[in-house]
C-alpha cells in the first residue's frame, strides 16, 4: 500500500511537471516510461548504512542522444518521512561516443540526489521521477523504480558494556628521527655560541695593548723612513710630503723612546724638552736643523735644494741609531754590576 502511494504521488508530479513545460513550450505532455538503473550508493566505506551517513539516491541512462535536456522535480529538505536531503539533483556526463559522420552523438548519464537518515529503520524511498525532451521535440517521463533502504545503528552489549571515563592522551614513545632536529640545533647554537665567545676574546686580545706584540720604536721608526729612500719625492710638488713622513716617524720614536709628546709639540718645544736627555748635542743639532727646514717646506712654501734632501734621511737615520745603540749599553751596563754581585758571591760560598 506503502508503496503503491509513493507510485502515485511521483505520477501526479511527472504529470504536473509535463503540463507546466507544456503549456510554455506548446508541446503536449509525453507519456510515461517505466525504467531500471537506480541505485542506493553510500558514500562513506562500510558494509552497512548507520546513522548520518550520506547515501547518493540516483539512476543510470546509457545511449542519450545529444541534444536531450532533462527537468528534475523540485527537492526541498526532506524526501520523505526521517529522509533528509543532503545536496540536491545532480547529472553527470559519465561517458561520451562521437557520431559517425557528423551525426549526434551518444551519452551516458548519471543523476540523483544525495540524502541522509538519523533514524534507524527500513525505508522505501520514493521512485525517481525525471521529464526528457528528445531534440525533435518529443517529451516524456522517466520513472525509475523506488529503492529499499535500511538504517542502522552501532549495537551496544548491555550486558558486558561498563561506561568507562575519557581516556587521555596517548603518548607515544618519543624516536630519535624527532630528536634529531633538536640535536642538529643545539649543536649549531653551541656552535654560534663558542665562536662569538672566540670572536670577542680575539677583539679584546687586538685592542689591549698587554696582548699587542709591538716592535721596539727604533725599528718602527727604521721601517717608516725607509720609505723615503731614493730621490723620487725630491721634486717641489712633493717635498711637503717628503718632509712630513720623515719628521713624522721621528716625532713617533722621540715620544717613545723619550716619552716626549713630541706629536702635539712645535719643534721649539720638542728641542727644549730635548735638553735634559741623553741624546748627544751635534744630533740635537743636525735633526733641528732638520726640524726647522721641513717647517720652512710645509709651511712657508720653502723648496729645498737637492743637497738639503739628500741630507735628511741620513740624518735622521744616524739619530735613530745612535740614540738606540746609547740606551743598548746603558741597559748592558746595567746589567754588568749584577753579574759580577753575583759571581762575588759564588766565589764567598
């Protein structure tokens, strides 16, 4: 009875729908056309149907010629009774064979609806009823037969099931695949960490004059004038420079070596501190003579003979030298009381 009344209400839509269609198109309604190929598919992976799972409700058609159009019966959001509609019609083109010789081709099609139940139980569903229209014009309605579906839920063993409470998380044992990536960075931290510690411990070394491994001031100064040799910077154009570097470098050895601030002083001034030290006084004399010719060329725009250039660099080579080989046996004779204090004593014991 069930069944024959769903027959009944698909006619009268097939036939409500044939009549609307025909009245706005001008065609009479086609007749109705009993067919097979429908199907219950679900779409979740499971050897039954449970409670929520969506199941696509739809037909096959093989052998459509082109050119056909469908119309489909308006879905709301139940199909019937506990048979919810999930997405509404659908129509798929599965295959397509090309005509011969520019001739319409053929189609196969696959339509339906996807819908869903929360109840349990065995339900009939509905036939599917679809209108066609052929490219000449000829207007039909296909119904396909109804489908058997049955719903079910999970059983419960009431008489072994005890409720038990949440279980918490599981935790997994932890492999070495996910420790290496912690290993891999503290190794690259360790290793960022110990050059910076390296970088600033040799910054420091640089800058600090108690790890600076300086060469005595006679031969810096050597080293600077030896740059001077030669007659290439004896022309006017150069001699101030000429001038500079000689003065210079030897400013740098009377600071050091007679702790003199011979860099900020004028030569006045240098030679008057000059006085008390042990320099001999035809040095004194020669290197302010020296002194005062390279004012003259860099201040007064004096231009030196080529005797006077020639006499510079050694004179300020022989002041260097001497004034070092004086301090040299000063330190030595120091040093020769010590050891004869010394062997005094070993000759007592």
């Amino acid at each position: 009875m069930r069944k024959a009344f769903a027959y009944f209400v698909f006619i009268l839509l097939a036939v409500s729908l044939s009549a609307q269609d025909a009245g706005s198109s001008g065609q009479v309604p086609g007749k109705m056309v009993q067919m097979e190929g429908s199907f219950l598919q679900p779409l979740q992976e499971r050897d039954s149907v449970l409670i929520a799972d969506q199941i696509f409700y739809g037909f096959n058609l093989t052998g459509v010629e082109e050119g056909t159009r469908f119309a489909f019966p308006t879905v709301k959001d139940t199909l019937m009774t506990n048979i919810e509609i999930v997405s509404p019609w659908q129509l798929d083109t599965v295959n397509v064979v090309k005509g011969k010789k520019g001739g319409a081709g053929k189609l196969d099609l696959r339509g339906g609806i996807t819908v869903t139940s929360f109840e349990e139980g065995i339900y009939i569903l509905p036939p599917l009823a679809v209108q066609r229209m052929s490219s000449d014009g000829v207007l039909d309605t296909l119904v396909f037969e109804p489908q058997r579906l049955e719903i079910k839920t999970m059983p419960v063993d009431t008489a072994t099931f005890k409720p038990h409470d949440i279980k918490g998380q599981i935790r997994y044992p932890v492999t070495f695949k996910e420790l290496l990536p912690w290993f891999a960075g503290a190794l690259v931290l360790a290793g960022l960490i110990a050059l910076v510690v390296w970088l600033i411990i040799r910054y420091r070394r640089t800058h600090n004059p108690e790890y600076i491994r300086r060469d005595p001031p006679h031969i810096i100064a050597l080293r600077k004038l030896d740059k001077y040799r030669g007659n290439k910077m004896w022309v006017p154009e150069k001699q101030k420079a000429f001038y500079s570097g000689i003065t210079d470098a030897l400013r740098e050895y009377i600071a050091a070596r007679y702790d003199i601030s011979a860099m900020e002083m004028t030569t006045a001034e240098i030679f008057k501190d000059m006085k008390g030290t042990d320099a001999p006084e035809d040095l004194q004399a020669e290197l302010k003579e020296l002194f005062e010719r390279a004012d003259f060329v860099k201040f007064a725009k004096f231009t030196a003979s080529d005797d006077e250039n020639a006499s510079a660099l050694p004179v300020a080579v022989r002041f260097v030298t001497s004034t070092y080989q004086a301090e040299v046996e000063d330190e030595s004779e120091a040093k020769i009381p010590e050891v004869e204090e010394k062997k005094e004593v070993n000759d007592v014991l």
